[in-house]
C-alpha cells in the first residue's frame, strides 16, 4: 500500500558526469537543482529520480530507477517457487511505484521483499544483458519441481530453444570479437610498415 506521508525527495542522474547526485533542493522557477556537494545545474542537464518513500529488505531507499531482486518462493510462500529469481524496474505510474518485469508486468507486492541491485542508469544490464540467463536458470528450476509430465516436455523444449539462442548469441559476440581484432592488427601492421594485407 503507497505510504500516504511519503517524504518526498529526490537524486539526479547527472548524464555528462555519469554520477548519481543527492538533490538537496529544487527551484522549480528558473530549473536548478542544487546537490549535497555544493554544485548545481539545470534541471534538463539530469534525470530525476524520486524517492519511493519505501525500503528495500536491506533497509536501502527506493528510487524510481532503481533494479531490484527477488526471490518468488519467499513472496508466494512456496517451496516450488524457491531460488526463482526475478528482477524488475521501479517505475512510476500515476501517484503509485510499481515493480516492471521482463514481462512487462506490474507489480507492488514485493517491494518489501526485494533488494536493490543497481539501477538503470548505472547497469541497464542487470534488465538487458542477465534476463535470458535468469530465464533460463528459472525454467530448469521450474523442470526439475514440475511432477507434470506434459508440463516438464513444454519446459524442456522452451529450455533447449533458449540455450541454443544463447550459445548462438555467444558465438555471434566471438565471431566479431575475433574481425575486429583482426581488423585492429591490420591497422596496426598498416600504420606501422605501411604494408596492407591482401
């Protein structure tokens, strides 16, 4: 349930230092935002991020922005759901934070359950980079617990579909890891003897 007194403050996202900033006052006339250290700038030069007004299970603040975990079986109760592990953006939504999914969906329920693990400024791959690999380490949770047969053959298809998406990834990364280092010490040999490969 949104905290009805919630105190309302906020940090900054400041994008030509790449730092996050403790916001100590906002003149919302002429746009500056002064921070802790004494600096200020115009507020179009950062993005705000407003405090949830709400603790994470470590007693961490939440911030709008922030990437968050949690573990499914501890919120459901469920001993088949343990070691589920999900992630999502705290996001704002009318008055209201809301955790968002891989899925898209939203959710307040776990909010005092999860733990910050970064945010979306500092690691946007905690979302992008993680979200197969946690998919995959939760569908062979999901296999190894389902006493549906039917169930376990839909898992263990989705399963190899996913892993060989992956390995292919992988291997897509190799492969041009591998062109533009040749394509480094071909340069490099170019620069250095003037010579060029044929």
């Amino acid at each position: 349930m949104e905290n009805e007194t919630r105190e309302i403050k906020f940090r900054a996202w400041d994008r030509f230092r790449n730092e996050m900033q403790e916001v100590v006052a906002i003149d919302w006339k002429i746009h500056i935002i002064e921070f802790k250290n004494g600096s200020d700038c115009l507020s179009g030069d950062v993005e705000l991020m407003q405090f949830t007004g709400l603790k994470d299970r470590n007693e961490n603040e939440i911030y709008k922005g922030d990437i968050v975990e949690w573990d499914e079986g501890e919120v459901e109760h469920s001993p088949k759901d343990e070691g589920v592990i999900k992630r999502g953006l705290i996001v704002k939504e009318g008055i209201s934070f809301l955790i968002e999914n891989e899925d898209y969906h939203k959710t307040n329920r776990v909010l005092d359950k999860s733990k910050i693990i970064g945010n979306i400024h500092k690691n946007p791959d905690l979302l992008e980079g993680g979200t197969m690999k946690d998919t995959i380490k939760n569908l062979e949770h999901k296999y190894r617990t389902s006493k549906n047969d039917r169930h376990k053959f839909f898992l263990k298809t989705k399963l190899q579909t996913l892993k060989y998406v992956l390995e292919a990834l992988d291997e897509c990364k190799m492969n041009t890891h591998n062109i533009m280092v040749k394509e480094f010490k071909e340069e490099l040999k170019q620069k250095i003897t003037g010579e060029k490969d044929v």
